[in-house]
C-alpha cells in the first residue's frame, strides 16, 4: 500500500490525485485548498515519496498499487472521480482501464500518454546522475530557481521531508531516479480513449506533451478537452484557473 495523504475536507467527496514523475502527494495540497467539499486522497507514488521504493515501477504496477490504497482508505468500494498530473494522468487511464467499476471519471492535466520515443530518453538519460548536494540549503537553492516556480515555503517542506543524507556525506532524495526512469519508458505507451467521462486539461505552451492522446479522444463526445495558456506546470502557473475547471468537472 502506498504512502497516502490527504487533504480539504475530512467529510467530503473523496476524490483520488496522482501526482507526476519526480513528484509525491503534497503537490496537490494547494488544489485541495481551491476545492470546496473534496476529501483529495493524494498518495506517494511507488519510487516517489516516502512509498515502498522497490521495483517493479510499470503502469501495471502502479495501478494496482493504486486501487489497493484506495481500498484501504475507502474500503466501500465506491467508484471516485481520479485527478492525474503528467505521468499521473497516463496511471489514471491505466486504472480506469483496468478497474472500471472503482472509477467515476478522469480529470487529466497535461497527460503525459503516447510521447515519442525520441522525446523522452534524452529526459531519462539525464535521470542516471543522481542529483547530490553539499547540504539541505543547497537542495532548497536549486528547488527554488526561477523556472522551477516552487515557493521557498515548498521547497523547504519537501526538503525536509524528502532528503537524506547518505554515508559519503552528500545529501540524496530518498527515492532516486530508477523509477523515474521507468516512467518514461511508461509514457510512450498508447492506450485507447478513455470509457469514462472525462477532462483533458492541455497546455499551449506545452503543445506536443498531451498532442498524441488529445487526437486519440478527438471522436470521444464524453472526453473534453480544454487548453490553458501556460507551461506543463499548470498547478503552479495558472492554479486558480486550473482549480475551477477541476471544480467544474467534480461537480457534473
């Protein structure tokens, strides 16, 4: 079972959230804030966080691992509404797929489903020299460049929760890059469309990230697709925007 975290309101709808590749369950705590009556359930996914950190690392994998969190935290087996970010919205497909009775529908942000081959291993390929710092200011310092849009206030909670220090001194991610690796792989797989009511959350200035799968869910009349004016990190960029278009979709 994963690691699981939860924000909003205790008595709420709950609502599942994925996070992406490199990520953990606390990047959704400011959505959950921007939502009214939502019990966000956001767990650490397997490599990510403070979740089991073995292999294996497939989407097979991380569905199941999934849906028995979510037996766990809601042990009646009622279907929720699943929010996926980037990797965590191709996860989301793969459990709707797989699990069609514990999911209600699928809001995706930026999926990252059916990416080129020759996209992602470059992005990969730079995972295997696993960041190190000198110290956890450092790690803070480099989490906290302008492109990277997180707080100081984030970065320090993450650092605090995430880094440790290894024998030779410097200062490593609990989790390391392997199973961020994988995910890549992952990310190239083309799936079909979505059977369940869904939103397709894309980004322009991120065109080519979600282009495969939105032309997969063109002809899909309960897929809908709705573009931001921002980069990949909407949660970051535009979260008011982002917050009410998810708050549409959980209301249908």
């Amino acid at each position: 079972m994963l690691h699981l975290r939860e924000y909003g309101d205790p008595a709420g709808r709950p609502v599942l959230a994925l996070h992406g590749v490199g990520g953990n369950g606390m990047r959704w705590a400011d959505l959950a804030g921007r939502l009214t009556g939502i019990r966000l359930l956001c767990p650490d996914l397997r490599g990510h966080g403070r979740s089991v950190t073995l292999p294996p690392w497939d989407l097979d994998r991380h569905a199941e691992d999934v849906v028995a969190t979510l037996d766990a935290a809601l042990p009646g087996g009622e279907p929720v509404d699943v929010l996926g970010f980037s990797f965590g919205g191709a996860i989301a497909v793969h459990v709707a797929a797989l699990h069609a009775d514990r999911v209600r529908g699928l809001g995706l942000l930026d999926p990252a489903i059916g990416l080129a081959p020759e996209f992602v291993a470059p992005k990969a390929a730079r995972l295997l020299d696993a960041e190190s710092y000198a110290d956890p200011g450092e790690a803070v310092e480099a989490m906290t460049r302008p492109w990277t849009l997180f707080t100081p206030e984030q970065a320090k909670a993450e650092v605090a929760e995430f880094l440790t220090e290894d024998p030779d001194g410097r200062w490593r991610w609990r989790t390391g890059p392997l199973a961020q690796i994988v995910a890549f792989s992952e990310m190239c797989r083309r799936p079909s469309a979505p059977a369940h009511p869904a939103l397709l959350i894309r980004t322009a200035q991120n065109p080519g990230g979600s282009a495969w799968f939105a032309a997969a869910c063109a002809h899909a009349p309960h897929v809908e697709t709705v573009t931001l004016d921002c980069g990949h990190r909407m949660l970051q960029e535009l979260p008011e925007q982002t917050a009410a278009l998810v708050a549409r979709f959980l209301t249908r």
